[in-house]
C-alpha cells in the first residue's frame, strides 16, 4: 500500500535535479580581451562577467 502511495506522490510533486555548474576565469574568452568569469549551469547556460586585464 505504502508503494502505492509513493508512487502517487511522485507524480503530484515534480522532482528538482541538481545541476551542475562550472565556474572559472578565461582569458581572452572568444577573443575578447582581458579576463572573464565563467559561470556555466545545465539549466541556465552560460554567463560571462568581465573583471578585469589578464
């Protein structure tokens, strides 16, 4: 009964997976110049924010 019961809740409550996410300094990123933060997520995509020269 119990089985029943889970599976029924794991159809009303949506499952969150944890993404992974990759962060770090490029230089010249795509041949940008200077130094840019990477910060890459499976569910957001990619962000870059620029910090400063190489």
């Amino acid at each position: 009964m119990s089985r029943l019961i889970d599976r029924m809740i794991d159809r009303i409550v949506p499952k969150t997976t944890a993404s992974a996410c990759d962060y770090r300094d490029v230089c010249n990123a795509a041949g940008h110049p200077g130094l840019w933060w990477r910060e890459c997520c499976a569910q957001t995509g990619c962000k870059w924010t620029y910090v400063g020269s190489c």
